[in-house]
C-alpha cells in the first residue's frame, strides 16, 4: 500500500463526527445472578451534547479531533485546513469520508478544491463498518460515557471524552490493532 511505504509524501485519514450526550449509559451492565446492579445517576438538566470531529491517522493510529457544541459548515470547513499543518510534507493526503450531507455542501467542497493535496475517497452509503474511526467512538464511549460519575458537570465531562482523545494524539500502534488497521 502506497500510504505504509512512504507515510511522510501519502497520508490516509478516516474522517467522522460523533456526539456525546451528558448523561451517562447503562446498556451492558450485565454480572453475575444475584448481583445488585449499580444505580446510576442521571441530572436532572437537560441531556446536552458535545460533538466531536475527528481524524484517523491509517499509518500512525494518531487522532486529531476537536470538540464544539455544533458541527457545522464553518467549522468543518476550519478543521479541513489544518490538515495540511498536520502534514506539511505530504504529497496526498487520502480523506477517507462518509456521504454525510454536510460533505457535500458547496462551501466544504470549494474549500477542498482549494487543497489540491487533499483527495476524497468516498464511503458508500450507509456503511460506518467501513470507517475504523467508528470503533474508536465506541471505544471512547464505552471508557467515558458509559456509566460516568460527571452528569451534572459537563464541563468536566467535556474533559473527559478529550483526555480520552487526547490519549491517541500520538501514534498509537495499539489504536491501529483496536480499529483493525494494523498488519
């Protein structure tokens, strides 16, 4: 694969967006019989969110992301610029994407045409198994958001899912495994 041998001229990136909401899950608090299943606790505010987009590097298992209340066209459009200050000295960055209606808003697809670097590899239709970042949600979701002590303290909450992240903002050989993109 062109990308694994010479990962400083080609980049592959798996590009997505996700939502976390405040209060905590409970699904899959399965134990043994007998056992009293914990009780969680839920605020009594409204169950806000946080979005996240956020970028997987294919070769270096690094992830880039950003948190905001929204995900809008300004906002991507933002995030799509520093790319090329992740990767001054690649040659082609690969973005892997969804067909998410935002993606093709002209606005987003003008300021890709003002990154000759970057070429889009378009997902099918409603097909996330083929989008590793996916499994990196749920990973974050599973240590953060399921059956968390911080509903009533979002910022710290907030915290949380971006230490989480954080903790991949380096290669991360172990994340590639998790995802199913090591060799």
């Amino acid at each position: 694969m062109l990308v694994r041998r010479d990962p400083e001229r080609y980049v592959l990136l798996f590009q997505d967006e996700a939502t976390f909401y405040r209060q905590p899950t409970q699904a899959s608090l399965w134990a043994r019989q007998g056992r009293q299943q914990p009780h969680l606790r839920w605020s009594h505010k409204s169950n806000t969110r946080t979005r996240v987009v956020g970028y997987l590097d294919a070769v270096r298992g690094r992830v880039y992301s950003e948190q905001t209340s929204s995900v809008t066209v300004t906002r991507l459009i933002r995030s799509l610029r520093q790319l090329s200050q992740w990767y001054p000295t690649a040659e082609t960055i690969f973005l892997v994407w969804d067909n998410w209606p935002v993606h093709h808003h002209p606005r987003v697809l003008e300021a890709l045409r003002q990154q000759p670097r970057v070429e889009i590899l378009w997902l099918p239709t409603y097909a996330p198994w083929l989008n590793p970042i996916e499994k990196l949600w749920r990973c974050v979701k599973q240590w953060v958001t399921h059956a968390h002590p911080w509903c009533d303290d979002f910022l710290e909450y907030r915290r949380n899912v971006q230490d989480q992240l954080d903790a991949f903002a380096e290669d991360s050989p172990a994340l590639l495994s998790y995802v199913g993109l090591s060799i």
